[in-house]
C-alpha cells in the first residue's frame, strides 16, 4: 500500500474515532530459532487479525542470548477503529507497553461507547475468571457459577436492548 494510502486510511479512522499506537512485546524461548517465527505468527495471523484492527506493521528484533534462554522483542504500529479494540488488544495479548501516537491530546467517547467498552471487560473477566475456576472447582460448584454467569449474561443483554431502544 502507497504511504499517501495509508496516511488517507490512517486519517479518515482517526477522525472517525480510531487510535494509532506503538505496541511493544518481548518473547522468550530456548531456542533462539523458535523466536522470529513466533513474533512474526503474533503480528501477521493474530494480531492483524483480531476485531477492529485496520493495519498493523513493525520489527522484529533479532534474538539475544540470556545465558540459557533467548529473548527477542518487536515494535509494531497499529491503527484500530476504536478504544474498545485497543483494549481488547492489550488484554488478550499483554504488550509489554502502549505508546498511543495519534490522536494527540484528548479521546472523546459516547456514553453509549463507554458502555459497550465496559460490558466487553466485564465479560472478558468474567470468561478468564470462568476458565480459571474450571481448573481447581469441584464439578457441581463450577456448574452453579457457570448457570449465575448465563444469568448475568442475560441480564447484561436485555440492559444492552434497552440502552439501543
């Protein structure tokens, strides 16, 4: 893609809510080989294609020694459509950092955004909580947790309908 092609992309996103940022992860390994690899399925096969990523570029670092393990790290740019997908992001991939790069200064959301923004957490805790608690519950106590968390799933649903309506 052109530079001017993606500095248009990059601008009509940002105007319309979306964030430029600078991701940062590290990975370790014993095998120096396994590094490059990983990094690069990370940024092209996860990453780029999680919901609400637009584009995502960057570096990887060559692999250094450690003693007995290798470390590598990358620096990637990516534009997501929105706050919401940002998070998810740094949820479920852990960057050892963020740099937002654009927009400069302030953010502004909806109530309706921030809203939708907040469900989405709750319900990413709610499904970690739910996987850890599936390792070390008895099976008819995970059970009951699992049906109290249907039923707030509900609840959160019909509170989402009458919020749109």
């Amino acid at each position: 893609m052109p530079k001017s092609e993606v500095n248009e992309i990059t601008e009509k996103t940002i105007k319309k809510g979306g964030i430029l940022a600078k991701l940062y992860f590290d990975m370790q390994s014993e095998k120096k080989e396994d590094l490059q690899p990983l990094m690069t399925d990370l940024a092209n096969n996860r990453l780029l294609k999680s919901p609400g990523v637009i584009y995502c570029f960057g570096a990887i670092n060559e692999p250094i020694s450690l003693g007995d393990r290798y470390s590598t790290s990358a620096e990637l740019t990516v534009l997501v459509k929105n706050l919401g997908a940002l998070i998810a992001i740094a949820f479920n991939f852990a960057p050892a950092g963020v740099e937002v790069l654009e927009p400069k200064g302030r953010y502004e959301l909806t109530t309706s955004e921030l809203q939708s923004i907040l469900i989405d957490l709750s319900q990413t805790s709610l499904e970690y909580s739910s996987y850890i608690l599936s390792r070390v519950m008895k099976k008819e106590d995970y059970e009951k947790i699992q049906a109290e968390i249907k039923s707030r799933e509900e609840l959160g649903k019909r509170f989402m309908k009458k919020e749109e309506q």
